[in-house]
C-alpha cells in the first residue's frame, strides 16, 4: 500500500463511514488518518471504533493512525420565553445570569465567568456569527450590548468572543472523561479544540502521559495571538477554518492558513488543514472548481496533511471525496511548480545536531540522486526532522514501536514501518537496503542514505549518516 503521494489523508468518520467495510475502502482510496469526533461518538462506542480501525490495519498490513477530537467547552445562550426572538439593528439586548426566559431585550448567559471577562468594546457572534452584538456596558452578571447584525436568535444558540480571553479551561469534564476513553483506546492523536494558551496543552498532556501526540485546532484569535508558544507545547496543529472563520473576518482566513502552516513548517510540527475542503461532496459526486483548488493550495502550501468532514461521516460519496482528494493531491505533486515552492519555503535548520544532520540528509540525498532516505528513529523525532526538510527523496521511517509508526502516519512524506530495534551497524546497513528492496523504493546496484542515532534506541540522538548500494 505504497501511496505515491506525500501529503496525507486524514478522514472523518461518522454514519455513513464506521462499518469496517467502508473504512477498509475509504483506506485503499486513500485515506492515511481517520478522525473519531467526540462530539458525535459517544464513549462507549470509542473502543469498539479503534478496534475496527486495527481489523483494517492488519488486514493490509500498513500501520493506520487514528485522531480522537475533543469536543471543547460549548458556550450558549439560554432559552427564550417564546422558544426565540427577532433582534432589530441598533437595538439594545442584554445578557445576565437572570434564570428567567428571555425576550427581545435580554437573555441568560449561563457563564458568569464569560459575564466577568467582557468589556466595553468587545465583540459577541451568536449562532456562527450569523448575529453580532457589540458590548457597551459591563458589570456584575451582566453585558449590555448593542446588536450590529440583527436577526432571529432562539434556544441555545452556540455564543462565541472573538475579543475576549475566556477565564475556562479547554478541557470541560465531558472533554476529561473523552480524553482518558481515547487514550484508554490506543488512539494516536488527540485534537484539543478551544485552545487559547499554551497551558491548555500542558493540561491535556498530564492525562496523555505520553500515550498519544497532542494536536493543537487553531480556532481562536486568542490562539493566532500565542501562535509560536501554542506550536512550541504541541506535538502537531489543526488549521479549524470553520470556527477561525467565525471568530476572524473571513478574508483574514486564508492569510492564516498560509502563517499558521508555515510557522509549524519552520518548528518541524505536523500541520493540517480542515475544514469545508471538498464541502460540495456531502452531497454531489463531484467537487466544485474552488474546492479543488482550495485543497490544491494547502498541497502547494505544504500542509502535512489535508482533512475531510462530512464529506466522508455523513456524505453521499465518502470513498469518492478520499479518492478526489488522493487524486488532487497527486498531480499537484507532479506539477513542476510544486518542488519550487515548497524548495522556496525551505526554512534555515534550526541550530541542533538532529536539524544539521537531517538537512545534510537531503541535501546529500538530492545531489546524489539517492533513492530513498531512510531513517531509524525510536521516537519518531528523527523522521520528523527530516520530514521538515520536505525532500524530493522518499522517505522510509523504521521504528521498533508500532504506536509511533502509527502517528507518523500523519506527517508529511513518511511511509512508516515497524521492525525489530537494530543490533548493530552492520544490521542497519542491511536492513535498510533489504527494506527499501521490499517497498520498490530502490534496486539492486542503487543507492541510499541511511540516518540514526547512535547508541541504537537513544531517543532524540541522530548523530549519523551512511551511504549504502543495495545488493541481490
């Protein structure tokens, strides 16, 4: 199951998808990653879930990873005494903790800590910013406010604050419970949603303990304010351009996808773009132009990997939105444009012993016309360093741990195989040859570079490069 791509497919699984026939197929179209939404899955139903996932695993013999999202905190309204009411422009509505019904001049908001944290000035966005209420008074329990864009506003409408930091956790105890079911689970990414501060991700990591990679949706303009502190914490970010696009004027969205890949980029995080990608595909067997070129961007960009929703949870056409994708991804990748922009994007390694020998890695394997590089990493920090240099040479990750092979699935250019750790250099030099043999990366007589870390199994140690000829 070579995939003859670099950027991965990341999946949405949901009620047209979770049978283990369609995830196999959803596989063989492309799919890299699937996505168990929290918001959708309860529970109960997470292990069962991965265990169909692995079923699909073993039956192709291809390590499959697998991303629990965490729901985050849901702030809404409360109800109104007509079950909704119409909000006029310029009129004056009020938010407090009054438990009584609301009208057409006030209504609960039961976040008394949100009450304590508005000001004059900022900004409220009701029902996915379909109504704008701008802040002109606060005080104790309550906001008076002056509606911008007026509409219909009923019970329990979703409420977000683009200009206020939110005195709350990302974790809310549903998120908790979420959190130690998925990781119980064996997934191997975790989505944190509602990220505001680095600390958020520190709160996710006492739970993970290091059992999954923690991945950080950036959906927050509180988080693009904090954006190289949150990739710093992070093992990888989510680009959530629904909820950015919320939250931030939407002509400021795609400036962001091009910052916030590029910054993860430059740190050597997996990033991925979600989001509305192949949106028509719900229900049409064939995406729109802009959604066609929307996923081209993110390719060119160089994007980790790219994300379908919907398209492939509760769609019409699930196996043809991966197979859309897959095959966009591919020409993008075959156009000669592409090597010159993702070369042009090429940051300056970062001034570590790892950083120098990967790029050295691909500077020696792209001078040498070099068939693969192949790179033995305990932790997966090697082939991650080397999957930041993006290289025109395949890259082979070959891991003792299947748990790390699994959330390599994830990162750019990595086909991840799992094997016994190595005994010596000889042993390296000859199973890497034989490997790369096996996969179709290289024939006999040809070469390829090979990046470890010595002594074997020292994780974060790569200290050494080898050229080696593959032989009968």
């Amino acid at each position: 199951m070579r995939r003859m791509r670099r950027v991965k497919i990341l999946a949405t699984l949901g009620p047209a998808s979770q049978d283990e026939r369609t995830i196999a197929r959803l596989f063989e179209a492309g799919a890299d990653v699937f996505r168990i939404n929290m918001s959708h899955t309860p529970r109960e139903s997470v292990r069962e879930r991965v265990a169909t996932i692995r079923r699909v695993e073993q039956r192709f013999g291809r390590p499959v990873g697998i991303l629990a999202d965490l729901q985050g905190p849901k702030i809404r309204v409360g109800e109104f005494a007509e079950g909704s009411a119409r909000l006029a422009e310029g009129a004056a509505f009020t938010l407090d903790s009054d438990e009584t019904p609301g009208t057409a001049t006030r209504v609960r908001l039961p976040h008394p800590e949100i009450l304590a944290a508005l000001r004059p000035g900022h900004a409220l966005l009701v029902d996915d910013g379909r109504i704008r209420l701008v802040v002109e008074e606060a005080g104790d329990g309550f906001a008076r406010t002056r509606v911008v864009v007026g509409g219909t506003i009923s019970n329990r409408k979703g409420a977000s604050f683009p200009d206020t930091t939110i005195p709350v956790s990302a974790l809310t105890a549903k998120d908790r419970a979420d959190l130690e079911a998925v990781v119980d689970a064996g997934v191997d990414w975790v989505a944190l949603s509602f990220v505001q501060r680095p600390e958020d991700i520190a709160e996710v990591r006492k739970v993970t303990r290091g059992r999954a990679f923690v991945m950080a949706k950036i959906e927050k303009p509180q988080a693009v304010s904090r954006l190289d502190e949150i990739i710093e914490a992070a093992d990888g970010l989510m680009v959530a351009r629904g909820d950015l696009g919320v939250e931030m004027p939407l002509e400021r969205v795609p400036g962001l996808q091009k910052r916030i890949t590029r910054a993860a980029r430059r740190l050597g995080k997996p990033v991925v773009v979600a989001t509305q990608m192949l949106e028509s595909m719900i229900t049409a067997p064939v995406p729109t132009r802009a959604e066609v070129s929307d996923v081209a961007t993110a390719v060119f960009e160089g994007a980790d990997a790219v994300m379908l929703s919907a398209e492939s949870a509760s769609g019409q056409h699930p196996v043809e939105a991966v197979a859309t994708m897959n095959r966009i991804a591919e020409e993008v990748e075959a156009d000669p444009v592409y090597r010159t922009i993702i070369t042009a994007q090429r940051a300056e390694p970062e001034p570590t012993g790892a950083d120098a020998i990967a790029a050295a890695a691909r500077s020696v394997a792209e001078t040498l016309d070099l068939k693969a590089i192949i790179a033995w990493s305990f932790s997966g920090s090697t082939a991650l360093r080397i999957a930041r240099e993006r290289p025109q040479t395949p890259v082979l990750a070959m891991t003792p741990s299947v748990g790390v092979a699994r959330r390599l699935c994830l990162v750019w250019g990595i086909h991840a195989i799992t094997t016994e750790d190595l005994r010596d250099v000889d042993d390296m030099a000859e199973r890497s040859c034989s490997f790369a043999r096996e996969a179709e990366y290289a024939g006999t007589g040809q070469r390829i570079i090979i990046v470890a870390g010595v002594p074997f199994g020292t994780p974060g140690a790569t200290n050494m490069l080898r050229l080696a000829y593959v032989r009968d």
